[in-house]
C-alpha cells in the first residue's frame, strides 16, 4: 500500500509541474533533431542547372547556316523576364530565334538560334550567350571549307569530295560544267559523306572525245543543304576514252 501510495503522488506531482509551465507561458525542450514548434525548417533551394548549348561544339562551312539549342534555366527558380543576348566573335554571326520573348518559366525554356559562318570565316570561332538575370553558356564553332578533286578517267569525271568536319555529315550537290559538251544531261550529284571522310561523285561523259595532248575547262560548284557554295575551275587532261 506504501509503494503503491508513493507512486501515485510522484505521478501527481509531475503533472502539477507541466501544468504551472504552461500557466507560465514556459515550453517544454524540444528533444534533439527535432524541428521548432510553430513551422518547418526551410529546405535549401538547390542552385540552377547551368545553360547549355546543344551541340557542345558545332562544325559548318563557310555560308553555311546552321539551328542549335540552347537550355535557359531559371537562375532564380522563379517565372521571371530578362534579355537574353549573345556575343559572337569575327566570323560568326547567331540568328535569335523569333519565338523568345524574353520571359523564361519556373522550369526553365528552350531557345533555338541559327548560327550562320561567314563567307570568308576559317578556324575556331567562340560564341557566347548571356543572360542579364545571371548565366552564361558558350559554343565552340569550327569553320573549314570541303575539297575537291577531280579525277579524269576513261569515259568518266569522279569527283573526290573531302568533307573536313568533325562531328557531323556532309550533304549537298556537285554541279560540273564544261564548254565542250562532253557531260551530256548529267550535270549535278548529291553527296553524303561522314564526318572526317572522302566520298566520290561520279559524272559519266558520254559526249567526250578528247584528244590525249588537250586540257578540257571543268568548273565544278560544291553546293551543301546548308548554305555552302564553292566553285573552281579545273584544266583537265583525259586518259585514252574507250572505243564508242
């Protein structure tokens, strides 16, 4: 009976205590970890993805023209609208894309400028884009024109085509003109060629006769989808043509 007496005033007593502090305006501790009464602990906002041009780096010949995509987060997490501008270096011009309006969404937007080389623009040209609310994204533009070389064969003109870019194909047309008649109605063919590889283009000639100790004028254009053109004019000498 006295044990069981002693515990009941010890619960008692410890109920008088918490009920006096919270007479007083007093809390009881929080336990440790544990978050402050009256809200939650704000999360750390993590920090914006940065902007990014897709393709990294961009191949493309002289006049060629060619659409990219840049990733505008939002540097703040929030809808908000700034300038977007961009900053090419000689030989290089950026077309902005029509459809921006400046105003980039919690989630960030996607823009689409054309990147267009100049005629006489070679080597390795930086382009920059920057945003006045905060970020920067930079492309690697490398200009090289293709080659060409003619082949003169036996009752044929093959046309090397060295397509000097890293990263993507090549397409487009090669056109031939000759004054003598020799190519017939066969004047262009397209071209495909990987990166970094040499393709031919073949162009028979079924109206050629041309004697061993002459040069034959051949002007070949190299057109690419792109926007490329380049033309130049080959004196050609021909190998012995078979019998008609």
């Amino acid at each position: 009976m006295r044990q069981g007496y002693a515990g009941l005033l010890a619960v008692t007593c410890a109920a008088g205590v918490v009920a006096q502090a919270g007479a007083q305006g007093g809390a009881m501790p929080a336990p440790p970890g544990a978050a402050p009464r009256g809200g939650t602990a704000k999360a750390t906002r993590k920090p914006a993805p940065p902007m990014l041009f897709r393709p990294l780096e961009l191949d493309l010949a002289p006049g060629d023209t060619y659409r990219v995509e840049l990733a505008v987060p939002s540097p703040t997490g929030k809808a908000i609208t700034t300038q977007l501008s961009y900053e090419p270096a000689e030989g290089v011009a950026v077309h902005a894309d029509p459809r921006w309006k400046d105003r980039i969404p919690p989630w960030g937007a996607k823009t689409y400028p054309r990147i267009q080389a100049a005629q006489t623009a070679r080597g390795e040209v930086p382009v920059r884009a920057r945003l006045a609310a905060g970020g920067e994204a930079r492309l690697l533009v490398r200009v090289a024109a293709p080659r060409m070389e003619p082949i003169p064969g036996a009752g044929k003109l093959t046309v090397r085509v060295t397509n000097p870019f890293k990263t993507r194909a090549m397409r487009g047309r090669v056109q031939a003109a000759n004054p003598d008649r020799f190519l017939g109605t066969v004047t262009a063919r397209p071209f495909d060629i990987p990166a970094g590889m040499t393709g031919e283009v073949e162009f028979p000639l079924p109206g050629a006769a041309p004697a061993e100790s002459e040069a034959y004028s051949f002007t070949l254009t190299l057109r690419t989808f792109d926007g490329h053109e380049s033309k130049e004019t080959f004196p050609l000498r021909f190998p012995p043509q078979p019998p008609k």
